[in-house]
C-alpha cells in the first residue's frame, strides 16, 4: 500500500515573479525534510467543491523550514492557489513521485524550457557540477537562476532563438546526467537533438493530467517504448528518456 502524507501547510510568503507567475513559501518541515530534487506535491486549491482535485507542482527549493513552489496561473485551480495569502493553512500532500537519480555521477546538464526550469533550482542545490541552458519565449518566462546560459525566441535577453541551438557535442560529453524540463515540444525538440550515444544520460521530468497523485486512479499514464505505460505521478514524473515513447506520449497530449 502507498504510504501518502497530507500535511496544513501555513502561507509564510506569496508574490508575482513574472506576470501570472507566482512564487509561494510554505512552512512545513515534514515535507522539506523528505523531499528529494524532482519530487512534486498536490495542493489543495480551495476547502470548497470546486476544483475536486488537487494541483500538481514541482517542489521548486527547500527552505530553513519548509518549501518553495513557482507556478503559472493557468485555470481555475492555479488562480485559487494564486489567491493564498501569508498565514492560510492549505492542504497539501507529499512529497510524490520519484524525482532525479543522482546515481549516475556528478557533472550535470540541465535544459530548461521556460517555467520548467523551475525545479532546477532544488538539483542545482543538491549537486556541485552543473551547467544550465534556459531556453523561454520572452523574458517574461525566464526563471532566474544563477551562472545560466539563456536564450530567448524574441532576443529579449540573452541570444535570440531555440535552447536545442545551445546543446553541444562539448556540453554532452562533458555531462554524466542530463536533465530536461518544460513543455513537451521543447523537450521531444532536445531528445532529437541529442545524438543517440548520449541518449542514455537524458532524464526528463515528464508532466501530465493528474487526478490523485498516488497512483489510485489511473489518470496520469505516460506511454513507454516497450508499448506499456507507467504512471506519472508514481514511478515518474522523471523518468530515463530512452524509456518513454516520445511519439504516444505527444499524440496523447495532456
Ligand atoms: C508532476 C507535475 C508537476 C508540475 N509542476 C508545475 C510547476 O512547478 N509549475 C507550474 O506552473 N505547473 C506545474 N505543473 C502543471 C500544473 O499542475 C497545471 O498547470 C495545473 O494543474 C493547472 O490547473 P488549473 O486548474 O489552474 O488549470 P486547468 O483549468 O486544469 O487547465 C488550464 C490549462 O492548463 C493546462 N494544464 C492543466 N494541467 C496541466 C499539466 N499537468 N501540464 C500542463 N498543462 C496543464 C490545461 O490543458 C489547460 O489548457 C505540474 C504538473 C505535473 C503533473
Ligand atoms: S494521478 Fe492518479 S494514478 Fe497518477
């Protein structure tokens, strides 16, 4: 039986980073002192009867005694959360999910697509050998993170174009892990850049709808190459990219 833990989680700080872009600080040593980089948590978005279900977000940083998010606010739930204010209790559970394997030895590439950088800065925390690639829209998308390299489709900061223009064959050799969060165009665009002798190194924290998020209704599956699937929420969201079947999971859209 999965072993799940909801937590009354106090508002410590709430703030709009970027438009429509909210950070928010919760206290809770429970959670900060058991999540690991790559893991989410489901928030409740309001005590009333709509939304039913809670929201999937990426546990963004630890801090001294509890937990940062940064999300978009994208429909009805996200604006709920939007609306917490320091002091509110709100119901979250986790942490969930398996995050990165830091197995696989220390010097790190993180690519980025826009506010899917944003758990990068939790890895960053918990490793010391990494270089990161931001690629966003405009800088109105671009988290801020220390010693990155960012690229913008309109040129608004750092160079103009794609993040895949920022892989190299330098950079992928140099790397024993290599991480990819953001949308999932972005992230199928960076597995066909990737030369296949460096495929195995990919790990890509996956997203999907999600009912649960402790693998009781069958909502989040992501297909595999081996023709099955494997539940986002439980054995995901960051799984081997040689492992999912990029074609399925595109078609399946969220
Ligand atoms: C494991 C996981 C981690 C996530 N981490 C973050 C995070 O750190 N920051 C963040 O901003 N968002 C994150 N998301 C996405 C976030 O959960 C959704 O944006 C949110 O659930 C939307 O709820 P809503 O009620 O506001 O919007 P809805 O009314 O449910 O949907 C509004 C729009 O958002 C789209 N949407 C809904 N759910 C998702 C989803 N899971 N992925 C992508 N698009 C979605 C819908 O297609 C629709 O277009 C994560 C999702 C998962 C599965
Ligand atoms: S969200 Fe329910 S099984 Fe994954």
């Amino acid at each position: 039986m999965t072993s799940v833990v909801d937590f009354d989680c106090a508002v410590i700080s709430q703030e709009m980073v970027l438009p429509d872009v909210i950070k928010i600080v919760f206290h809770s040593p429970e959670i900060a002192s058991s999540a690991k980089p790559g893991q989410f948590v489901q928030v409740e978005p309001s005590k009333g009867l709509f939304p039913v279900t809670r929201r999937p977000v990426t546990i963004n940083r630890l801090t001294d005694d509890g937990f940062e998010l940064l999300f978009d606010v994208v429909g009805r739930g996200t604006e709920l959360m939007s609306q917490k204010q320091p002091g509110d209790k709100v119901r979250i559970l986790g942490p969930l999910g398996n995050g990165w394997d830091l197995t696989k030895g220390k010097k790190w590439l993180l690519i980025g697509g826009g506010l899917g950088a944003a758990g990068f800065q939790f890895l960053k925390d918990s490793i010391s050998d990494s270089v990161l690639l931001i690629g966003a829209s405009s800088k109105d998308r671009v988290v801020s993170l220390e010693n990155s390299i960012v690229v913008t489709e309109d040129g608004s900061v750092g160079s103009k174009g794609l993040v895949t223009a920022l892989i190299t064959e330098e950079n992928l050799a140099n790397a024993d892990s290599i991480a990819v969060c953001g949308p999932v165009v972005m992230m199928e665009a960076v597995w066909n850049a990737v030369p296949e002798k460096h495929r195995h190194k990919l790990q890509i924290s996956t997203e999907s709808r999600m009912g649960c998020g402790w693998a009781v209704c069958d909502g989040c599956s992501i297909p595999m190459s081996d023709g099955g699937y494997k539940k986002c929420c439980k054995e995901g969201p960051v799984f081997p990219g040689i492992e999912i079947d990029w074609k399925r999971w595109k078609e399946a859209g969220l």
